[in-house]
C-alpha cells in the first residue's frame, strides 16, 4: 500500500444498497455541500440551523449532540444492563459521497430492538470525556420500528491499526487512487467493529448533522480504541475533500442527565469518577 497523502479528512460513505435503507427519523442529509464545518463561515456549524427551515434545530435545539462527558455530572447506573448486538455480515458498497456504512443487525435497549442501519466515522472526535478530544469517532446508527433511534459512538486515539478498517483498507485504496463513486467491497461484517468493554456512558441527543433531529439515544463505550496513522490518512486521501475536519463543536448539556454503565456496580450513586 503507498504512502497516504494526508489530505484532510471529512467524511466516507460506506453503505448497503438494500431497498429498505431509507428511513426518515435517522436521515443525515445526503448532499454535505450545503453545510460544512469551518467555524465561521456562512455555513459553518453555528448558522446550520439558518441554511434550511428543517435544521432549525440545529441552532435551537436543546438536547443536541455531541457533548463533552464530564465524570463529574455522571450517575451510575447499573439498571441499564449490557448492550447486546446482534449482526450479521451483508453485501456492501463504498461511496465517496458522505460517510455511511449500512449493514443489518440488531441492538436491544430498555426492552426496544434496534436495526443497525448504517455506520460512519468523524474526525477528529465529536464526543469529548473532561474536556479530551481523540483521533476519530466511530457511530453506529440504529433504529427501530416506531422510527426512534439508537446510536453507539466509539472513541479511537493513534496507535496500532483498527482491525475492520483494515478488512475494508484496498478498496479504500481503489476508490483514493480512482477518485470512483463507488465500489463493491462484498461481504462487511459489523460483528467485527470492536467496542472491547461493557461500560458504556448514556443520555438523550440529537444526530450530529443537519437536520439535528432529537431524542436520539447515544451510548458511548468507555474503552478508546486505536486507529493508525496510514489508516487515518487513507481515509483522507480517499474522500478528495478540503474540510479539515468533520467534528461537530461540543454542545450545552442544558441540564441532561448522563449515565454511565458498569457491571461492578450493585447501586446507583452519584459518580466521583466511573
């Protein structure tokens, strides 16, 4: 594989062509021409809620993501219980158009299934844990029948290669070399995206990009994973994009409670530090 050219990275599409993959409650917008992350600019994050009537909430939400996970408001819950998955591998296609990988497979969360719909990376991070921001941000978007939706965000710093990339790296080569739309990259298997530790931080948001659309559950694993630098650089070079970055600023809490799961925990209290 030759060397990255370290172009900057915003965002790369990996998804599923399956006739069910549109959805409206979980819908990032699919042109990001529109917006974009450069703070003050005309379209920068902060006028995201003036570009359409439909991203109002953008601006005026006020239970927007993502936020910095400060273990001094945190309550511990045990109650929550373990996030069980269920995937199964699926036909893909990479496509250099945004940032989304659909697969299907389920999640369980306070008695609801969820089906995990699509995958998508941002970096450097958007969630941030006392004030630290790492490397890249990993979601995990799911839904569920009546349209309500679940998101798990995984935190990874540099060091040693993440391991799905890895099984998706020479078609990501092809696609940075080719400057293609897309391409068939078959079986994706999301049992292989590693969240290595059963604690987990919880709280009530929004979707990260316009429309910003709220109630979103965000369950952040507590483990932080490794990303390499030539994966990372890859992934820059393949979108052919001039953003710096595609991270979100950190938004106000407004009061929400966060929680955060652990299995060695017999009660609830109010966290000094999980």
């Amino acid at each position: 594989m030759r060397q990255a050219r370290g172009l900057p990275f915003s965002a790369l599409f990996l998804l599923l062509l399956f006739p069910w993959t549109h959805f409206a409650a979980a819908q990032e917008v699919e042109d990001e021409s529109e917006f974009s992350y450069l703070a003050g600019s005309p379209n920068g994050p902060e006028h995201w809620g003036e570009i359409r009537h439909e991203w109002a909430l953008c601006n005026n939400g006020d239970m927007q993501s993502p936020i910095d996970l400060l273990h001094e408001r945190v309550r511990v819950s045990p109650a929550l219980g373990r996030i069980r998955r269920s995937y199964r591998a699926s036909n893909a296609t990479l496509r250099n158009r945004g940032h989304d990988i659909m697969v299907p497979g389920t999640i369980r969360i306070n008695g609801t299934h969820y089906e995990l719909r699509q995958c998508h990376w941002h970096s450097p991070s958007e969630h941030t844990i006392d004030g630290k921001r790492f490397a890249m941000e990993l979601h995990l978007v799911h839904v569920s029948a009546d349209q309500r939706v679940a998101v798990i965000g995984i935190l990874y710093t540099i060091g040693r290669p993440d391991t799905f990339l890895a099984e998706l790296m020479e078609e990501i080569q092809e696609v940075a070399d080719g400057r293609e739309e897309k391409k068939a990259v078959g079986l994706v298997d999301p049992r292989h995206i590693k969240v290595g530790s059963r604690k987990y931080y919880r709280y009530m948001g929004s979707l990260t990009t316009p429309p910003c659309d709220q109630g979103v559950a965000w369950t952040i694993s507590e483990k932080i994973r490794t990303v390499s630098r030539e994966q990372m650089g890859l992934l820059r070079e393949a979108v052919h994009d001039d953003a710096e970055a595609n991270a979100r600023p950190v938004q106000a809490i407004n009061g929400r409670e966060v929680q955060f799961y652990s299995p060695w925990h017999r009660k609830d209290v109010e966290v000094v530090r999980p």
